[in-house]
C-alpha cells in the first residue's frame, strides 16, 4: 500500500465524477490524489479509419512510384529467340577449317564432364606453395585455414602432367547467385541487377543455350546434382536426377545423391552419354552455414579432392573434363554481390591426352599474345590479374563448344580460350587453327551484336566503334597470305580478340544503361506523394475536413485516360533515350492515374485551406523542431555520398549519440532537481544502450579495413561465438524487469500487464534462447554423435516458437485492458483542523494517466518477442537492447513531454488558461478550442524529436542485427527455421522479420510514442486521436522522406562508379523499409483500436456497476 500511496497521482483517480473540465498536466510524484472526469468515454471509431484510410492510399501512391522508378533503374536485358545452327555460319559463307564430325570448327574431343562445385572461390583451388612449406616446417597444419590447399588434386596435374590441365582464376558478373551464373555457363550472356531476384523463383531459360545445341546435335546430355538445371532448362537431359538445392543447412544430400550416379555413368558405355553434368552444392552450404573458416568447409573440400582425383583416372582420351566455380563467397560464406572473393571462381580444365602445345615456341608464342590481350586498355581484367592467369568465366561457352564441335549458343559474348586452341590440327599449323576459331567466334559475336542492336537504339548507337574493330580485323584477314608468318598470323589474331573483348565491355555498359523516362516519372510520383502527405498533415488530419476524395478519384480517371490517349508518350520523347525506353501502356497508366490523383488532391487542398480562411499559423520552428530535422536530415542525406552510405552503421550510431548528447545537456537547464535526475539517468542510458549496440557488427567490402566484424564468432565465420548464447539468455530477465518497471511507473501492472510480461514474455524469450543454444551445439558439432539437432531444432521451433508466439497474441488480443481498481486510505478533514483528520477509505482506478499506452506496450513487447525468434543470437541481444532503448526513450519523452513543461511552464499554463476560459466556445472554421492549436504545437515538437530517435534507432538496429544493404549480408538460413525444406511462404516472410526486424520494430513504435502516458478522459477523445495521427504522419514521413531520398540519388548517380555496389543497394533496401513501415504502421493503428475499446468497454462496466456516478 505504501508503494501504491507513492504512485503518480496521474496514474490514479477517486471514482468520483468531477467538473468537465480538461485534466491539468501530470505533476511531480507523491503529490496527492486527484480527482479527474472518468465519464464513459465516446470514441468515434471513424477517426482510426479515416486515418487507416489516408496511409492506405498513400502507401498505394508510393508503390506507383517505385513500381516506375525500378522499371527504369533495375532493367532487364532483352532475350532474342534466335538460334545458331550448323548450317548457317555466323556472318555468312562457310568455315575455313575442315570441319569433320563437327560444327563450325573440327572438334576435338567427342565427349565432356561437366562438373559443377558451387562457390568454388578461385583460391580454394589454388594451391598456396608457400602456405604448405611453412606448415611442413611447423609440423601442423594448424596455421592453414580450413578452405585452403584441400584441393592439391589441381597442384598435382599440373606439377605431374604438365600440359594435361589449366587453371584460370574465371570472373563472373554480378549479381553472383547461382542461377545467373549457370544461366551466364550455358548461354554466354551477362545478367543485370534485377536478375538476382530470380534466383529463388527459378527461371526458364528461352535463349539459345549449350544444352539445346548438345541435344539438337543428337548428342545425350546427363544431369545430376543442384535442380537449379531443371528449373532452367525442364526437360531438355536425356536423363535428369534433380535434388533439392535450397536447403542450406544440409550439406551433403545433393553431393551424395551426385556420386550415386557419377560412378555408374562413367563405368557405362561411351555411346550412353556425350556431357555429363554434376552439379555438387556441399562447398557452398558449408559456406552459408558455417563460413568457409569451419572445419566443415575443410572436410567439404577433401571430399571433392577425392572425387576429382576418381573422376581424373576414370575418364578416357576422348573426353574433356571442366571443374567450375560458378561464383566464389565472401568472408562469411555468402555470395550474390560484386566483391573481388564473390567475383573470382576456379576453372580447371584436364584432359587425358595433353590439352596444349607442349613445343617451348608455341609455349612462347602463347603467352605473348595473352599479354599483348592484357595490354589492351581495356577497363577489364584480360589475360593476366596479379600475376595469375584470368578471364571472363563466359569464355567457357565459346570454348566447350568449339572443342565439341556444336555452334556457339547465339547470344554468347565470351571467347575461346587461346591455351586450347593453339595446338596443330591435321591440316592447320597451331596459330591457324586458333586464328579460325576465334574468327569463327568473333563473327558469332558481331551477329549477335547487330541483331540485338535492330531492337536497341543504344545499341545501335555503339555499333559504329565496333563495326570499325571488326572491319578491320576482317580486313587483316582478307590480305592475310597463305605463308604468312606466325607473327602476322597473331596480328589478325589480336585484331579479333580486341572487337571481341570491346563487345563485352560495350555490352556491359548498354546493359548498365537506364530507362531515363521511367525513372523520372517515377521521380515524379514520389515527390508528388510526398507532397500529398505534407499537405494532409497540414490540412486534413485532426481539422476535421474530408478530403475531396471525390475530386481527386476524377482526376485519377482523367489522368489515366489521357495516358491511355498517348498525351505522356508523346512527352515522354523529349528524354535521353526515349526511344529505347520501355515504357508500355501499363506504365503510363500506373503514371496517369497516379499522378491525376495527387495534382487534383493539391489542388483541393490549396482550395480548402484558403477556403478556411489560411486556418494554419505560421511561426518559427521550435528549439525541438530544429534539433530535430537537423538530425533526421543529416541521416536523410547519407545516400548523397558514397562513403556515408557505405559507412551508414556508425554514422546511425553518431546521430543517436548527438540525440542522448542532447538530451544530457538540455537536463541542467531544469530547475526541479528530480525532474533533472530522471533526464540525467535516461540520458545517460541511452547513450549507454547506443554504445553497446556498436558493439555488433557486419562489414561490407567498402568497409576495409577500417571495420572488423563481431556478429559471428570470427570474420571468416557465420557461427555464432558461444558467449552471445549465455548473453542472449542473461537478457531475459533484463528486459522482463525493465518492462514491469515501466509500467508500474504509471500504475499500468494490472490484468493483461501482468500476464504477458510476468509470464508469456520471458518464456517466449527463453524457448527462443534455447532453440539458438540447440543450433550453436549443431555448428560445433557438440554431442552430435548421440544427438539430431536438426529434428530437435525442426519440433522446438514447431512448437516452442510457434506456441509462444501465437499465444502471448491471442492473450493479448482477447483482453487489452491494463487498467485497474484499488482502494488506498486518505486522510480527510473536518473544518480545517488537522488533529480531526481521520483515515478513509476510497476506491481508486490506476493506470488511468496511460490507458492506451501501457496496453500498447506490451502487445510491442510480444512483438519484440515474436522478432527475436527469428534472430541469431548477435542479433537477438542487439534487438534486445534496441527494445530496452525504445522503453528509456519514451520514459525520456513522457518527463520533457509532460513534466519539464508542467514544472517550467509559464507558456503552458498560460495556454491551459486560455484553453479553460474558452469553455465550450470553439473556432468556427476549425471546430476547436482556439488555443488548443498552442497547446498541441508545444506538444509535437517534443514528440516529434523523440520520433526523429525512434527514426534513427530503426536504421541503426537494421545494422546492429547483422546487416549490410547489401544481398551478401542476408542470412539465408533463417528461412529454414521450423522447416526441412524451403516453404515459398514463410521463407520469405522469416528473412524478412530478420532482415528488417529493426525498422519494423520501431516502425510499430510510432503510434506509442504519440499516445504514451496520454489520458483518455472525456471530452479529450479528438485530442487523443489527433495526436495519434499526427504522431503516425511524423514518423511515415520521415521514412518518405528517407526512401525518395534514396531513390532520386540512386537516379543521379546513375553513372556513378559504385551504382552498383553502393547506390542500387541502398534504393532497394529503402523501398523495402517505406513498403513495411506503411504496412506495419496501419496495422499499428489498427491494433491500437484494441485498447482503445477495452478501456472504453471497462469505463462503461464500471457505470453499469455504480463504481462511476
């Protein structure tokens, strides 16, 4: 009872009915008891329509703007259905050489393997010399990293049978995810940005490509391993055995289904089969499990060693063997961007009977011209990369081909590999023979070229350079003489080789080329919505004026009609590149409607203000105000500069520490000594709980070497270190009393609020503990031998995380009301004398001062909960302190909100008193209170600064969870909690509460911020609802703000070096985030309206009772 006599007398109120007349501001504690109006309250439930309404429709316009904006800026490269044919000699006439057997060009192997081991990183292959030496002297290999010298199978063919196989370190384009590569292996051509996408939804591959060639040759095609292939290319094998390739945690099931059936097909008769492919995925899951630094990785590689090792031996003269990497890994094991370890995969080529020339000449001669192909100032890597012999990983098309003898797939843009072609054939001297094979395969790519260039302007464009390189390099070859020497041979030959090379380099930049009227019409739509939601802000929300929804729906029809009409294709052709633009009757009607929408809704807008007589006064921002916008604009700009979006994570972190800063040095301006102590310790706090959340960190290749990463137990690790498991537990307990203090601190610990945080919160946290704990004993294979933590983890997470979830919501969900009744002793006296004051008991509500707020908390707490489930245990303790940081910002916000203005406030009571006197009276344009606009104004501002903290504590908890706008730092595995196998529903949705558990988080946050220790009385329902809304609007515009941002900068830096690497990701990642912030804030609201009608629902009870007269 003592406690409960010390409580805020805010929290409590007598169950008397007192003077309609609005509740004064919440005084310091241990003042006395209060009497306050607690009449059943009337809410009119439209209010959170409207406004689930109004973001609804804003959210729509802002997806018209992306929508165009990526159409223009994630573009996608035109496929042609055309095919090449033996019978028809690229460019025209015939081959020169005598074909046999063969296609273009005399083959010369009459089978291939094809092997395929994924993510096969160019020094996984390479054999470190001097890494094995120092071992050696050591006596352990404990100093070689896991992933290094476990394939001295390569070494070995190269030192023992020198002229038998090649190494090349091959670089693939990115995005560098498995299907593009595959895709870029068997067709020739580059992929673009967009196409990582595809990679999980599969793709059917139209263009000519070597399986089609191989099997309209009449020659058997077998495939096993990865079904990636049959996805791509369904029913094109002779005989296909597919496994599935997207379980990441199971390393070995694809590998040891592809040995079931390698072994037997290689002992089978030759005639069975002409290529064998064996896709193997155990390098890359060990990769995306554990890290390539994992013994796992090490044990992978050995086995493949034995495999190459049995394969090498069983092979016959007539047979070629390829091992490829179609893409490497970066530190951590994950692929999919643009890195130099993503980039750099192994080819190794091996064959029975010598592969090259072995004359010391020839030798000479070769590496000559793969020099001379080095100095070509090109902007690419050809010939040779520090030393080690490189080369575009879609050389291999052109080369297996030819070695084969079927045409080249017609889109390819590679070149024949010089090593195998510089060899003499029956009726060729060595340098003739690779002259006709890369003339063969220069005239292919200049085919392509024009064709492709009849569709594109910008193709067409770049033609002529490259009509004059082939001109002349056919040229050459015309006056070339029978008895020419080698070297005039090796001139034509280079000649070839530069057109050849300069087509890759133009194709690359015609596909890095954007779609301009697109993205400017989807530049248009975004800065018009976000107009829209400023004007809404000012206009609408909390005026009680409706929108002219009716007139903007008009202006929405006649905008799409005139885009149907062809008015914007016609505007559309004064743009660079209009007539390459592709832009359809969709898009232009996406734009007209769109567009027709919002200039009609300005314009209304406009109207109505004026029409009300300018109803806004105009005044210079408040110190809060200023503070504010500083900060968020100064986050909203990162995407201006490349180093700031690179280094983004700290820069988040030194804009949080300027707020807590702020907010330390703003308390000594307080006179009241407790009110100062309160902002001191939540200063301090926060900036404490900013400085642990730096502690977590991912580092992207921009980064080096100025970061080093601590998410997972090593840099070259994606295992979790032991220790973050018994902090992720230590939490537990941490954030359960946090939170009952926080709400005890406004009576609030009653009913609901003592069920699910007592209870359902700390259990769901620790199932979620234990399920991270199962799987970090799984990655150190931690009694394994007796265990199956797969089936463990798979019925834990079914039941634990599952059952947890689920039912802290349901609670929640049935009964919101945190609100409850008590009967405390007061002392009350008899004509003012106080020896005769007697003890008396009185009934008392708590938790009135936060009815909303309190209940809101906690179902944000379930959430919190339901988030953690789906983080790594780095993850887990960082989001756990983002949400301990959530509670010490709104404590923050409700002392300077409501007690620094209440203790200082000559401004504020002076506003209450005009308030008061104004009675009922009211502004007849704007259906309020005249003063109330003041009184809201000083408000808001303070709201709004700590919304500007929410904000930001979003961006820097994306980062603090391990994350990077970049594809590489996604955590695949996540998708697979709960399940064997990839499900296209919760896979996704799991990534995406991973990914983006932070902006969603404080995101959901913005609707508390702006009701937290707000009273919901009578008379004041239209107040609490304003403040609701224009809370909501502050934080979805800042989110605006930041994505257009992003998205205009990513436009203008469009020829920007890093577009790619830095500029597109951080578009892509910002659309997200807006997209999920507007969907996850409208169900905010929505949830909001649970405790709104359970308080509701409890005042009335209380009437029907007679508690409340």
């Amino acid at each position: 009872m003592n406690r409960r006599l010390a409580a805020k007398a805010s929290s409590r109120a007598p169950a008397t009915r007192s003077s309609p007349t609005p509740s004064p501001p919440p005084e310091p504690e241990g003042t006395p008891l209060v009497s306050v109006d607690l009449a059943p309250i009337s809410v009119t439930y439209g209010i959170f329509s409207r406004l689930a309404l109004a973001l609804t429709v804003g959210t729509l316009l802002q997806l018209a703007g992306l929508y165009l904006f990526g159409s223009g800026f994630l573009l996608t490269r035109l496929e042609l259905n055309d095919r090449s044919t033996c019978g028809a000699y690229p460019g025209g006439g015939v081959a020169e050489s005598s074909v046999q057997n063969g296609c273009w060009h005399e083959p010369r192997y009459k089978r291939a393997v094809f092997v395929v081991l994924d993510a096969l990183r160019f020094d996984f292959a390479k054999y470190d010399e001097d890494l094995a030496a120092e071992s050696k002297r050591a006596g352990t290999n404990a100093s070689v990293p896991y992933y290094l010298n476990k394939l001295p199978v390569f070494r070995d063919v190269l030192r023992d049978q020198p002229g038998h196989g090649l190494l090349y370190q091959v670089r693939a384009d990115p995005p560098t995810t498995t299907l593009q590569r595959l895709k870029a292996l068997t067709t020739g051509t580059l992929p673009t940005f967009v196409d990582a996408g595809s990679n999980f939804f599969g793709q059917v591959i139209a263009e000519d490509n070597l399986v089609n060639q191989f099997t309209n040759a009449g020659k058997r095609v077998i495939f096993m391993g990865d079904d990636t292939w049959e996805n791509m290319y369904p029913n094109a094998m002779n005989e296909s055995y597919p496994y599935p390739s997207l379980v990441v945690w199971d390393l070995h099931t694809v590998d040891n289904g592809v040995l079931t059936h390698l072994q037997p097909f290689l002992k089978r008769p030759k005639e069975d089969w002409d290529l064998l492919i064996a896709h193997f995925l155990g390098v890359d899951h060990a990769g995306h499990r554990y890290g390539p630094a994992h013994p796992a990785m090490g044990e992978k590689l050995t086995q493949m060693n034995s495999v190459l090792v049995d394969l090498f031996k069983q092979v016959d003269d007539d047979t070629v063997v390829f091992v490829i990497g179609d893409h490497g890994m970066d530190p951590k094991g994950d692929h999919g961007g643009d890195s130099e370890n993503e980039v750099n995969a192994g080819l190794f080529m091996y064959s029975r009977r010598p592969l090259v020339d072995q004359n010391s000449d020839t030798a000479a001669r070769l590496r000559r011209l793969v020099e001379s192909e080095s100095n070509m100032d090109l902007p690419d890597p050809f010939g040779y990369l520090k030393g080690q012999r490189t080369t575009p990983q879609i050389d291999f098309v052109p080369t297996i081909a030819m070695l084969l003898g079927i045409p080249i797939p017609f889109g390819n843009l590679g070149m024949v590999l010089p090593e195998v072609f510089m060899v003499a054939s029956a009726s060729e001297s060595a340098s003739r023979n690779l002259l006709a094979a890369t003339r063969t395969n220069a005239r292919q790519v200049d085919s392509y070229i024009r064709e492709y260039s009849t569709h594109r302007m910008a193709a067409n464009m770049a033609m002529s350079e490259l009509n004059e390189l082939f001109s002349r390099a056919e040229e050459l070859h015309s006056l070339l003489p029978d008895n020419a020497s080698d070297d005039k041979v090796a001139a034509v030959y280079l000649a070839y080789v530069k057109f050849t090379r300069q087509a890759l380099v133009a194709a690359r930049k015609l596909w890095a080329r954007f779609d301009v009227p697109l993205i400017i019409l989807g530049s248009i739509a975004l800065l018009l919505s976000l107009a829209c939601g400023i004007a809404y802000g000012l206009t609408h929300w909390g005026y009680r004026q409706t929108p002219m929804y009716l007139a903007a729906g008009t202006g929405s029809i006649v905008g799409g009609l005139a885009a149907y009409s062809g008015v914007l294709r016609m505007l559309l052709m004064h743009f660079e590149n209009a007539g390459d633009s592709a832009t359809e009757t969709p898009h232009e009607m996406v734009f007209g409607i769109a567009v027709g929408f919002m200039i009609v809704y300005l314009v209304t807008s406009i109207y109505q203000l004026w029409q009300r007589g300018g109803g806004i006064t105009y005044r210079l921002p408040s110190m809060n105000v200023l503070l504010g916008l500083t900060l968020f604009i100064a986050h909203a700009a990162t995407p201006a500069s490349d180093n700031l979006t690179i280094f983004e994570d700290s820069y988040t972190t030194y804009l949080l520490q300027a707020f807590g800063v702020i907010s330390f040095a703003r308390a000594f301006t307080v006179k009241v000594d407790k009110i100062r102590d309160q902002l001191v310790t939540y200063s301090s706090a926060f900036i404490f709980l900013t400085l642990l959340s730096s502690f977590s960190t991912i580092c992207r290749e921009e980064q080096d070497p100025y970061c080093h990463p601590t998410f997972y137990s090593a840099p070259h690790s994606s295992v979790a270190a032991p220790y973050t498991i018994l902090l992720l537990g230590l939490l537990v307990p941490v954030v359960t009393f946090a939170l009952r203090r926080v709400l005890k601190s406004s009576d609030n610990d009653n009913a609901i609020a003592r069920t699910i945080p007592l209870v359902l919160l700390p259990l769901g946290l620790s199932v979620s503990a234990v399920y991270w704990a199962l799987d970090t004993l799984d990655n150190y294979h931690v009694a394994v031998a007796f265990l199956n933590f797969a089936e463990i983890k798979y019925w834990w997470a079914r039941l634990g995380l599952l059952a947890c979830g689920t039912s802290s919501l349901y609670v929640w969900l049935q009964a919101p009301n945190c609100v409850g009744i008590d009967v405390v002793e007061t002392l009350t006296t008899q004509h003012g004398v106080g020896k005769n004051a007697k003890p008396q008991q009185r009934l008392c509500f708590l938790g009135i001062a936060n009815p909303v707020g309190g209940s809101y908390v906690v179902f944000l707490s379930v959430v919190y909960m339901i988030l953690i489930m789906f983080q790594k245990p780095m993850g887990g303790i960082m989001l756990s302190i983002g949400f301990l940081q959530l509670l010490c910002l709104l404590e923050l916000l409700h002392v300077w909100r409501d007690k620094v203005d209440a203790s200082s406030g000559d401004r504020l009571a002076s506003l209450q008193k005009r308030h008061a006197q104004a009675g009922t009276a009211t502004d007849s344009h704007n259906n309020k209170p005249p003063s109330i606009y003041e009184i809201d104004a000083l408000d808001s501002s303070w709201t709004f600064f700590h919304m500007v903290a929410a904000y930001l504590l979003g961006a820097r908890y994306f980062f603090a969870t391990g994350h990077q706008s970049t594809l590489a730092s996604i955590q695949w595995d996540v998708g697979y909690i709960g399940l064997k196998e990839l499900n296209w529903t919760l896979s996704p949705l799991m990534l995406l509460l991973n990914t983006f558990a932070g902006p969603l988080l404080f995101a959901l946050s913005a609707p508390l911020l702006a009701v937290w220790k707000r009273p919901l009385l009578h008379r004041t329902e239209a107040r609490f609802a304003r403040q609701l809304g224009q809370g909501v609007l502050m934080y979805l515009g800042m989110v605006l703000t930041s994505a257009v941002s992003a998205t205009l900068l990513a436009g203008h830096f469009r020829r920007h070096l890093m577009v790619w690497r830095v500029f597109a990701p951080k578009f892509f990642f910002s659309a997200i985030v807006l997209v999920l912030a507007d969907v996850v804030v409208i169900l905010g609201v929505g949830a909001m309206v649970l405790p709104v009608k359970s308080y509701a629902s409890y005042l009335r009870t209380m009437k029907q009772l007679g508690i409340i007269k």
